[in-house]
C-alpha cells in the first residue's frame, strides 16, 4: 500500500542523511519505526499512572519515559512543576534512602 506523508523538510532531511549512511532506503526505515510502534504496548499500560489531584489526569508523552519510572516515587501530589524543586526532591529522597541502606536500623548499638 502507498501512503503519503507530510513531513517538516529539517526532520526528513535527517532521515534521509541518517539512511544514506547506514545504507537503507528510507522506506526501510518508515517500516522498521511503523512495526515497532505497532508491537509496542500503547501508550500509559507500562507504568501506573500519577496519583490525581482532585481532576482525572491526562496521559501524557512521558507516561512511558524509563527516567521517569526512576523519579515517580519521589514526585508528590501538589509538587512544584519547578525543574529545581524536582531535582532537590529526588536528590533527597535518593541520599534518604542511600542514608538507610547505609546505616540500617538494626546496626546501632
């Protein structure tokens, strides 16, 4: 079957330098990325959703990021959509929990 795709010039360029140096036709590499998606689970079925806050939540495109999956458990209902205020609140509950691996509850005299 044809198809036909309107693509940004600067993205198909890309493709078509990156398939020229592998040596596929870009056709090849529109099949590859199609089959993939196809197989792949849809979209939010690999990772729980966030806990909403008062309002049924969104999926969004990072429902599926693996560095998310590291950082959930640190995000908190209400929590500041502030890059910083993210970073601080992983860093803390990265180092709390480094902190008790480190010095287990059991091993104070």
């Amino acid at each position: 079957m044809k198809a036909t795709l309107d693509l940004p010039d600067e993205l198909y360029r890309r493709v078509k330098a990156r398939s020229a140096l592998e040596g596929r036709p870009v056709r090849a590499v529109a099949v590859e990325l199609f089959e993939r998606w196809v197989e792949s689970p849809p979209a939010g079925t690999r990772t729980p959703a966030l806990p909403s806050v008062g309002r049924e939540r969104q999926p969004t495109r990072f429902d599926n990021a693996a560095w998310l999956d590291i950082a959930r458990r640190y995000i908190k209902p209400g929590m500041s959509h502030d890059l910083g205020a993210m970073r601080e609140a992983i860093a803390e509950g990265w180092s709390a929990e480094v902190a008790a691996k480190l010095n287990p509850p059991d091993s104070n005299p």
